[in-house]
C-alpha cells in the first residue's frame, strides 16, 4: 500500500513539474525581460519564476504570464501574495517581474 501511495506521488509530481516547464525563463526571453524591467536577470527571472510555482500552484493551475497584461498582473498579485502567504518584499518583487516580463 505505501509503495503504490509513493509510486502515485512520484508521478503526480513529475506530471505538474513537465506540466510548468513551457513557463521556465530561457536565455530567449532575457532580452525581452529587460527592455521591459532594466537591469533584470537570468537569476532574478529563474528566481521569480520558482516562487511563482513553488506557492501559486499549491491553490490553483498556473496561469501563462501571456494571459494578461502587466497592469492587470500588478492588480492580481495584491490579492494573491496575502492568500499565498508571501510576505517577504524581494520575493515578491521576483514573482512580480517574472511575470510582467513575459505578460502580454
């Protein structure tokens, strides 16, 4: 019984990991990035972007970046970052740039 429950969540996990895998910041999009937030990173977007997965996805599918605009990001993320526990000022400041680099 515990080896099909641990069989189950290995693939589970590896499932919603290939699931986000089209969302992971390439070298293509940095350019991209940083005309919209200058001096951004390759760092600061895998950063960003490991964060996004890590707490949005606990609640909800991830939504592509693409899906809305910057602004409409920024009004999204206030309500988000309380209901996913983000506190921390840089964390949310990485999430917040990953996806307003790659927002439509």
């Amino acid at each position: 019984m515990k080896i099909k429950f641990l069989i189950v969540a290995i693939v589970l996990c590896m499932a919603a990991c290939t699931a986000t895998q089209h969302l992971r910041p390439v070298d293509a999009d940095l350019a991209a990035a940083q005309q919209r937030i200058p001096g951004i990173t390759m760092n600061d977007l895998q950063n960003g972007y490991k964060i996004y997965v890590m707490n949005c996805s606990a609640c909800h599918r991830l939504h592509d970046p693409k899906e809305f605009t910057a602004d409409k990001w920024k009004t999204i993320l206030l309500e988000m970052f309380s209901k996913a526990k983000i506190t921390d000022e840089k964390q949310k400041q990485l999430v917040t740039n990953f996806l307003i680099s790659k927002s439509k």
